[in-house]
C-alpha cells in the first residue's frame, strides 16, 4: 500500500501547531484540504489519529505511533530544500546546533572553530528533552546532549562523543579541597548548591546521593549553572558538577575539583541526529569535530 508522503507531512504540521486551521495557514492550503488529507490518511492507517476539542486536537495512540514517522519525512524534506537553495544559490552550508548548557563549553570550542563560516554555525542551549524534541521537529540539525541515548524518537540515533565523571566542586579554601577523593556521606553537612532542576547534572548529582545514602540537610536552589559558579567563588556551598563547567576557575586556583568515591559518577555525552549517511555533509562535518 502506497502512502501519498504529502499527507504525512501535512499530519506533522497539524500534530506540531495541534489544530486544523493554523495547520492549514502554514501549508497554504484551504482547510478543507488539510481536513481532506487527513481524512485519507486514518482511512489508510485504519485508525482515528486525532480527536478534536476546543483549544484544537489531540492525537489518539495510533496517531502518536505514527508521528515520528511523518516527522522523520518532514525533516528529511526540509534537509532537501535547505541542499537544494545552497547548491543552487551557492551560499555557505549553515547548521543549526542544539547544546546541552551542561556541554556549553564544548559549544564554545566548535564556533570558534567554525567562525569563519565553513560551514557557518548557530548554536541553541536548552535542555536535553527539549533539543531532542527540536532535532525531531526539524528546527535543529543535531544537539549534543547529555545521558541521551535510551528512548529517541524514531528517526534519531545516538552516537557517544565523550564521557566525563560528576565531582565534588569546592571554593579553593574549603576543608575538603585538598582531598584527592572524599566519600558522599561528607557532604551530608554541607550547602549543597543546585542548579536548575530539569539539568542532566542535577538529576544525575541527586541519584548518586540517593545510592550513597545521603541527604543533603542544606541544598541551595540557584536555578542556573551560572549561579552556581558564582556562587562557589564567593565560598557559599560545594556543588556536584563536571569539572568542565568550572575548568578556568579550577586552573586558576579559585575552585577545587575533588573526586567522589561511589559508582553512576560518569555522564555520558551523545550527539542526537538523523543516522549519520543521511546527514548533510555540513552536519557531519561539524559533528566529526566532536571526536577530534
């Protein structure tokens, strides 16, 4: 059975804005044309899709089932258009990077490597779930994520760049500074700082205190890993990060990097795209990077 792939990209856009009229504004087609198509399309599948409601539709479980699918076309599509205006016009290759903030230092290294423009690249920091989202909308040609690799859309693969182990960030004075490695029940007394909490870091930071037992008696909600920086500068708390957040203040001698003695203290960093042979070049140009 033939599938017409305009009505699965038509399906995407109605499922992305989540109603029939604004859908059919964005196509440029009438209403009755964008209802006309989806009609075609449940009797095709064999299920409803979509049910209606006031604020627009919701999308029934076969309707879930299939969206990753009609999002993977709609991006493969969009991928050919954007190919097509760069050969065609000849302008310069951009692509369009989604960054963990926990991996903003990374981000840094790749546009500084990239600034000339060949091929030119945008960065946008979010977090995981939400680049991960955007790389399967199609707004985003790849991100670099953190414990990213279980449950992707289908259509996306991770491929693991880098690791780097969670540790006991310190003020440069601090008592436990000059450990080489400390046990998490000595944290139990300690100004825990905290970032924002839907951060990798943080998520990762609170089971490893759980598997070791320990509660920390006084957490600090910062709400940015900027905060939390500054925060240890001027000797507030302690915090659990990777050390690549706080590397110039490490090197410097302002913060202290100590080790934690317990197990789950690895984060794993993946890039989140398309399988790698359906990658623009420029894509994989950018993420090939990563590994150098």
């Amino acid at each position: 059975m033939r599938v017409n792939p305009e009505y699965l990209l038509t399906f995407s856009t109605v499922a992305e804005v989540g109603s029939v009229s604004k859908a059919a504004e964005h196509l440029n087609l009438s209403q009755p044309a964008v209802s006309g198509q989806l009609r075609a399309l449940t009797e095709l599948i064999g299920e409803p899709l979509y049910t209606r409601h006031a604020r627009g539709i919701t999308l029934t479980e076969a309707g879930l089932e299939l969206l990753p699918h009609a999002q993977a076309l709609a991006r493969t599509m969009r991928q050919v258009g954007e190919l097509a205006h760069v050969k065609r016009h000849r302008v310069k290759s951009h692509v369009r990077l989604g960054v963990s903030w926990t991996l903003s230092p990374r981000a840094v290294t790749l546009a500084d490597h990239f600034r000339e423009g060949h091929p030119s690249l945008s960065v946008h920091a979010a977090h995981t779930p939400e680049l991960i989202a955007r790389v399967a909308r199609g707004e985003l040609d790849a991100a670099l994520t953190v414990d990213a690799s279980q449950g992707l859309p289908d259509g996306l693969e991770a491929r693991r760049f880098a690791s780097e182990d969670l540790r006991l960030i310190t003020p440069a004075q601090h008592p436990l500074a000059g450990e080489g490695y400390v046990a998490p029940r000595l944290l139990a007394g300690e100004t825990l700082l905290l970032p924002m909490p839907e951060s990798s870091v943080r998520r990762r930071a609170a089971r490893l205190l759980e598997h070791a037992g320990v509660t920390p008696e006084r957490p600090l909600e910062l709400g940015s890993f900027l905060a939390v920086k500054d925060a240890l500068v001027r000797g507030i708390g302690v915090a659990i990060l990777p050390r690549s957040l706080v590397a110039a203040e490490v090197d410097c001698g302002l913060l202290a990097s100590v080790g934690l003695e317990t197990v789950e203290v690895t984060l794993g960093y993946h890039a989140i795209s398309a399988p790698l042979p359906l990658l623009p070049g420029a894509v994989r140009t950018v993420l090939d990077r990563l590994t150098r």
